[in-house]
C-alpha cells in the first residue's frame, strides 16, 4: 500500500524550515525544479525516496506521508530508501525476484528472506507478513504514528484548510492570501513573510482583523479563526468535513458515516462542496438525500 504524498504539505513545511526547492533537492539527490514538479502536483517522487524527504524535513514518516492499510513488501523496501535495483543488489539477483515478489506473482526464495529482512530493517516474521500481503494475504497492520490533533493555531488552521480544502485545485500561495487579507482589511497589514512565519509556526499571533482577512481570503467563517485553544465543535466539524471530503476526492474514503454541519461553511465554500459532493455522489455507497 503506498504512502500518501501532498505537495503542498511538502512546500509548507520547506518553506517553514526555510530551505529552497533546490536545497531540499541537493538533500535527497534531485534537482530543484523536480522538487517544484512534485510541489506543484506534476510529479510524484518514488516511494524509495519518501524517507530522505522526510528526514530533510524533520519530520516523521507517518505523519508527513500517512498510508492506510496493512504493509506489503513495496512498503517496506521503500520505508528503507531502497530501490528496486538496490534491494537486488542485497540479494545479488536481478531485479525480477523483487518485483515478482512485490507484484504477488512468485514468492521470494528462502535464502533471499534473512538479507532482505536485515536491508529493510525487520524480522523476518515481519518480511514474511509483508509477503502474505503482497500474495492478497491480509496480516496485521504496523502500528502507525498518532494522528496530528486537530489545528489548534492561526497557522495550524491555515495549513489545515490549504492541505484538505482545495481539492482538485492549487490552494492559494502566501502572496495570494496576504494580498486578499490586504484587500479585505483595506490597509497593507500582512505581507507575504508573515503568513508564512503563521504558517511555520514562528510566529502564533494575529490580529482579529487580520483573521477576519483571512477567514475571506480562505473562504471560511471567521470563527475558525477565533482566539480560543481549540476550535469550538461546529468549527471540528466543519474542518473534518473539509478533511473528509478531500479523501473522497482522493479515493481514500471506504465509506461514508452521515454526520450534521451547520455551522462554519461561507456560501462560496458550501457551493464548492456542494459541487465536489454532486460530482462525487456516485462513488459513495447507498448515499440519499436528506428532505
């Protein structure tokens, strides 16, 4: 089961730890503009290469790139940076045997299981389950990270609404959204910088009528921005809701649980829905209307 990759993320957290596209890619062995490829949504790198991303990040795995599901062996060679041509190598074979294996269709001889185990950083009990996945049989899950908890600052907020809001279309850049929060307000009062220094969390506060702005430039009901610790339950629900329906867009949802909003949606933000929900209505099981 592959990872989840959102460039989007991926350029929010660059940029919060201010490196620039070409120095993330110096760091994981690619160049800048296939770094913008994959931020723009253009490209998407191999699996083998999530974790030098992440660790250039300083993030964790799990959290920058979740995955749902039990691991096969695909994962696990890719968890460990590995290529296909690489994890051949280990077992000094072609790369047949690798991708036999992980493509479910001849399993991996038993001398191949101890070095690939060692390679890939787990037992060989856990490498055997990973094979039965592979092979359509389901083994237990690894444990994952705990999910972040919900957005709980102004730029926690912001980076929640542009990573599961804007499905099927780039979210807005940082100039976008200070320059509507300018236009809003009336005045220059944020630039650029600003909006990412909220976003990379370096800096919390914000005025109310900067969160008026950006609750207009984000489309959303300004008391997703209200200063409070956590947001107040309509504002979870609306924000899981958003969450939600990205999932859809993104094929990861399984099944739908019917679930009451009434709160925290502009009009231009329910007419969007309302689109995504009309065009995606056949993808989900035994859905009615509500009268």
């Amino acid at each position: 089961m592959p990872r989840q990759f959102d460039g989007s993320r991926v350029r929010v957290v660059r940029r919060g730890k201010e490196l620039s596209q070409k120095e993330l890619g110096a760091m994981v062995g690619v160049s800048g503009p296939t770094v913008a490829r994959w931020e723009s949504g253009e490209e998407f790198p191999k699996g083998d290469k999530f974790p030098a991303i992440a660790a250039a990040l300083g993030e964790q795995l799990d959290v920058l790139f979740p995955y749902d599901g039990p691991v096969d062996l695909q994962l696990l060679r890719c968890d460990a940076g590995l290529s296909v041509a690489q994890a051949a190598a280990v077992i000094d074979a072609s790369r047949v045997p690798i991708s036999n294996a992980e493509s479910g269709r001849r399993r991996l001889q038993d001398t191949y299981v101890a070095p690939l185990a060692h390679a890939y950083g787990v037992s060989k009990e856990e490498l055997l389950a990973a094979q039965d996945v592979s092979f359509g049989v389901r083994g237990a899950q690894r444990p994952q990270a705990a999910q972040p908890s919900a957005p709980r600052t102004v730029g926690e907020k912001i980076n929640y609404l542009l990573e599961h809001g804007y499905v099927g279309q780039a979210p807005p850049s940082d100039e976008q959204i200070a320059r509507a929060v300018n236009e809003h307000t009336g005045v220059t009062s944020v630039t650029a910088s600003d909006i990412a220094a909220l976003r990379a969390g370096t800096t919390t506060e914000a005025s109310d009528v900067v969160r008026a702005g950006l609750a207009q430039a984000l489309q959303v009901d300004a008391a997703l921005f209200q200063d409070d610790a956590e947001l107040s339950p309509a504002a979870g629900e609306f924000l899981e809701a958003v969450r939600f329906l990205g999932s859809i867009h993104r094929g990861q949802i399984l099944g739908l649980a019917a679930r009451g909003n009434h709160s925290g949606l502009s009009a231009g933000m329910m007419a969007k829905i309302n689109e995504l929900v009309g065009e995606l209505k056949h993808k989900l099981p035994d859905i009615k209307d509500e009268g």
